[in-house]
C-alpha cells in the first residue's frame, strides 16, 4: 500500500489510501479538514483556525436548531454559540466550534501536493490534490478576509463554488470558474481527472497540472 508522509521523514503521521482521518491533537493551524455526511455519500470541508474553531463555507437557515447529516433528516445540535453563527438564510463563510463542524463525524485531514500515482490510486474523491499548499499565515488571511466582509464567497454551486471549493481556494489562492465544464470540487471530478492521468500517462507524456484538481 502507498502512503502520503504528511511531513517527510516522519514516520509518526501517515495516512493510507483509504482513510485520512487524524486526531485532534495532530490537526494544525491553516489545515484543511473535511469530515463525511450521510454514510460518506459528501463531504463538508473547511479550513482549522485554531483553539478549537472551523472556517467554513456553508449554509443557514434562520434559528435552526441542529445540523442536516444524513438523508433521513437526522440533525446534530448545535452549540449556543454556533446557533447565533448559523442564524442566516442562503450560503456564507462563517466560524464554528470544531463539534459542530463535525457534527459527530470523524476529523480528516485533506492532502495537498501528492503524486500523480497516489491522486489516481485514491479510492474516494475529495480528499487530496495535487496542488500545493501556501503557507498557513496566507491560508488564515484569505480564510479571514472572507468572515470580515460579511462571509461573501459568491453563490452556492455544487460543481464549481462549494465547501470544498472555498477550502482549496484558502490553501492555494486558485478560484476557478469554468462555465459548462467540470468545476474545481475533488468530489464532482475524480473520477474524471483520473482518467485523464491515465490516459496522458499512457501516452508516455508528463501531466504538470489539471483544471480538476
């Protein structure tokens, strides 16, 4: 099995390719986390702030009392404070208390600037990428930027302005709009992007990159 050293000979964290999930003790400023919903069906993702809070792209919906995390309307109650947070209709980027970030799921950590082999060898999208990660002072800044200027980051799209979208943009600076083509979401376009390694790579070419990160 291949695995991806998040810090280089560091034999202490490794995560394999099925699962990137981490402790709490070992998450860090400027991480992007994400932890699944509705028995791994999508992932909310966001970037850790540090003492115990999540800045994140998500949706409100007036007062509610608890956290949509299956497809049968099972809800995870809200913090008090965390119900003042969410008290808005529509999308923005707003913080939240890790709990609540997670609403009972398990805390992953998304990878950046892996290998092509281990990209296409990951059995579930959404979870790493190629790019590379800024550093964590840049990551915070954009991710702040977004809280003070009322949690603006455009209109909701599933396939190209979402939770992991917002959380890519944080690490990396890239916001990629493309009108009627695959989006930046890891979730939409594994599938796709894989193929396309596997095609470039088996015409003996180097891929430096993909929209579909």
């Amino acid at each position: 099995m291949w695995y991806s050293d998040r810090k280089k000979g560091s034999a202490s964290f490794k995560m394999g390719l099925f699962s990137n999930q981490i402790s709490r003790e070992k998450v860090k400023l400027g991480d992007h986390i994400y932890t699944w919903r509705t028995t791994h069906a999508y992932a909310h993702h966001g970037i850790y702030a540090g003492k115990g809070k999540v800045v994140h792209f998500t949706h409100g919906g007036g007062s509610p009392s608890g956290i949509t995390v299956s497809s049968t309307l099972n809800y995870y109650p809200l913090c008090l404070i965390c119900k003042e947070h969410y008290n808005f209709e529509g999308y923005k980027v707003i913080h939240s208390c890790l709990d609540c970030f997670l609403a009972g799921g398990d805390l992953n950590l998304y990878e950046y600037n892996v290998s092509m082999r281990f990209f296409i060898a990951k059995t579930i999208g959404g979870t790493c990428t190629l790019a590379p990660s800024d550093p964590p002072d840049d990551v915070l800044v954009r991710a702040n930027f977004h809280l003070k200027i009322d949690g603006c980051f455009g209109d909701y799209r599933l396939r190209n302005n979402n939770c992991e979208d917002f959380a890519i943009y944080c690490k990396t600076g890239f916001l990629v709009y493309k009108k009627n083509r695959f989006g930046t979401s890891g979730q939409v376009n594994a599938v796709a992007a894989a193929s396309l390694g596997l095609a470039v790579n088996a015409c003996g070419l180097t891929m430096l990159g993909i929209s579909a990160y």
